[in-house]
C-alpha cells in the first residue's frame, strides 16, 4: 500500500466514514480502483491504505473480500463460493494456440520483448496474434529495453490478473502445479514423436508449427 496523504487544511473524516467512502466507492466501480484513485475521490486528508486494511480484515470469512488486482483494489466473490455465480455460455470466442502460448510466455517471463518470444517458441509471432492479445487488454507494451534498437517489451495487465483471481503474476501456477493439472502432459513419448518433425509437441514452452501471417 501507499503512503497516507499529507496533513491538510481541511479536517479528515473519522476513520469509520472513510471506511465506508471506499467500501461504496469499491462496489460502486466495474473496474478495480488503485490507491490513487480512491485519493482523488475522498475527502482531503484521508488515508486510504488504512481504510482498506480495516475493509479486508472486515469482510474475512464473509461471501465477498477486498481483492488486491496489481496495483489496484475490488471487492470480488469468496473463492470457495465461486461455483454459486458460473454458468453456462456459449464461447463465442477463442485463443488460437498461437495466441495460448505467446500470452503464457508474456505472463511467465515479462517483460518480454517479441524477439524473446519468438525464440522461446521456435517461431515468428505474427501481428495479428499480438494485437488480439492487446485487443482483449490481457497484454500491454511495458517500458523500452536500454539495449540497442531500445526493444518494447510486453507485460500482462491487470485485466488478466483479474480474469484469472491473481493479485500478481508471482501468483501463477508453477510446472508442477501445471503438471498436476494435466496442462503439461500431452507431449508424446519419444518413440512415437521419432520421424514426424513437423508435429510440436503441446508443451507451451516448446516448439511450435509456423503460425500463418
């Protein structure tokens, strides 16, 4: 969390009413609000990290908690009640495999530039995979890399944080955990991937076939 804001002229309200202030402001956002934010709506003098550590130590066991997303803060559904707000829906759209695994090295190794990319995955990334990643606001251009050329490099945002539940890409699930999933296991043993060079076995991290430009 932030510093508190500096002293001010005018006098803060109680530290209760603050509380209040931001939980109504949290429920009232459809996006995650950073501290900043919730500066710029209060009332001179308030401290707003305060407000919500008294918020997230509040709402601890009930149906909903005060989610840190990145930088910023919302008010999302307990985990273990999660399965009570899903249901089914046609999936109008889908990630290409292309797309699977550029945005997988993006949340694993950013920032990243492109050249990175494309040699984790053995292939050149085409624009229009990056642009759809950019397009669904779960990837970003992060700052220029102080290498000759001065390459942009890629980061998730904080929308894919929140797609996901993850308060920060330290929160990913580890190999082993991908493992255990059954996420990593679709590579074929060796005697049968012999003599088929062009088949890319589904390990994200490995190489892939050529995707089309």
């Amino acid at each position: 969390m932030t510093d508190a804001p500096q002293d001010s002229l005018f006098r803060a309200p109680p530290p209760a009413e603050q509380e209040r202030m931001v939980e109504a402001i949290l429920f009232a956002s459809a996006a995650p609000v950073t501290v900043g934010e919730l500066h710029a709506r209060l009332p001179h003098g308030c401290d707003a990290p305060a407000a919500l550590e008294r918020l997230a130590k509040r709402y601890e066991g009930r149906g909903i908690r005060l989610q840190r997303v990145g930088d910023a803060w919302a008010m999302r559904t307990a985990p273990d009640l999660a399965f009570l707000m899903t249901r089914e829906t046609v999936e109008t759209r889908r990630l290409s495999r292309a797309a699977i695994e550029t945005l997988a090295i993006v949340a694993y190794h950013q920032p990243v530039t492109r050249a990175e990319i494309e040699e984790i995955r053995g292939v050149s990334v085409s624009r229009g995979t990056v642009e759809q990643l950019m397009e669904m606001d779960w990837i970003k251009l992060g700052q220029r890399r102080q290498t000759p050329g001065r390459p942009v490099t890629f980061v998730v945002t904080r929308a894919f944080l929140d797609h996901f539940g993850l308060s920060s890409p330290r929160d990913l699930p580890g190999l082993k955990e991908l493992r255990a999933a059954g996420l990593l296991e679709g590579t074929p043993p060796p005697t049968e991937a012999q003599g088929v060079e062009d088949d890319a076995p589904d390990d994200m991290f490995e190489r892939s076939p050529p995707e089309e430009s």
